[in-house]
C-alpha cells in the first residue's frame, strides 16, 4: 500500500504538471487582460507540458528510457537537454509576446535550473520531481509570502514518494528541492528591483 501510494503522489506531481500550475497561478495573479495570460498559459502547456510529456513517452518506447522513473542517471541527460531547448523557446515566445517581467523571469529562471540539471546530471542523480516542486514553492513564496509557508507539505509529501520508491536518497531529495527553490526566488526577486 506504502509503494501504490508513493507511485500515484509521484505520478500526480511530474515537474510538467508543476510548471503549469505556477505558470496559471502567475499569470492569475498578473493579468487582468485575457489575452495575455491565455498567451502566458499555451507556452507553458505547450512547451513546459506537452511537448516534453510527448518527448518522455517517445523515448520511452524507443527504449531509451527505461521505466516511468528514469532511474538510471545517463538516461536522464537526453530528456534534460530537450527540455533545456524547449524552455529557452518557450521564453523566446514570451519576449515575442511581450509578457510580464516576472514572467520571462519564471522562464529563465527554469534556464538556468535546467542548465545546471544537465552539469549536475553527468555526475549525480538528482531529483527532479524535488526541482519540479521547488520552483512553484519559490514562486508562490515570492507571490503570498509567509502564507505560501503551508505549501511546504507538499515538497515533503514528494520526497517521501521518492524515497519510499528508493529512486533517490535523502540528499538527492533536498537537493533538488533546493535547486529549484533558491535560483527561482533570486531570479524572481532581482526582476522586480531591476524593472
């Protein structure tokens, strides 16, 4: 019962479900036009959902990968790397459109995470559900402040998952959370004093 349950929070919070829901709470939060956070949201379902579920499932079947986990650390690289060009076209839109600083900000923010999970990638197993959830727990602190302290079950409920499933340790866990939390409040944080 302990591994099902792991299984369904691990499958509810993949990073691409993650991102969408930060994107729509942002945008939410930014835009009174429509036009505009519609644009918002179908880059992020776009290019931080679909295309990289699509790109998941293909290298699945291929055999590239070789469970819902990608548990081996090499077969993470190739998913990573197509992200990364994924989010850099997704923030290129953003500038096209003319969205909210804070917006192209989100975007870079997921650039510079995605960059170092590729570095981190070649030596180290880390976990991106963590990353996936430490980026909407920095925005909504950035957003809510001290009320978005509640939120923080939610990353501990994540890494329990993964450790539960013994697809990583307890360092891996923290530092992904980590890795996802702290560039994104920074990157977030240093748009608003420099606009």
């Amino acid at each position: 019962m302990k591994q099902k349950t792991a299984k369904i929070i691990s499958y509810l919070f993949i990073p691409p479900i993650n991102l969408l829901i930060t994107f729509i709470v942002l945008s939410n939060q930014i835009y009174v036009d429509t036009e505009l956070k519609l644009n918002s949201i179908l880059i992020a379902l776009i290019f931080g959902v679909i295309l990289p579920i699509l790109v998941f499932v293909y290298l699945r079947f291929k055999g590239k990968i070789i469970n819902d986990d990608a548990t081996a650390k090499d077969e993470r690289t190739l998913p990573y790397v197509i992200g990364l060009g994924l989010v850099i076209n997704a923030t290129i839109l953003a500038f096209i459109f003319e969205l909210h600083p804070l917006i192209i900000a989100l975007w870079f923010s997921y650039i510079v995470i995605q960059s170092a999970m590729i570095i981190i990638n070649l030596y180290w197993k880390i976990s991106a559900h963590l990353i996936g959830v430490g980026i909407p727990f920095a925005t909504f602190y950035f957003l809510f402040q001290s009320d978005a302290i509640y939120i923080l079950l939610i990353p501990i409920i994540i890494g329990w998952a993964r450790l539960t499933l013994k697809v990583h340790t307890p360092m891996q866990v923290l530092s992904g959370f980590l890795l996802g939390a702290l560039p994104t409040y920074f990157i977030l944080s240093e748009s608003i004093r420099l606009s």
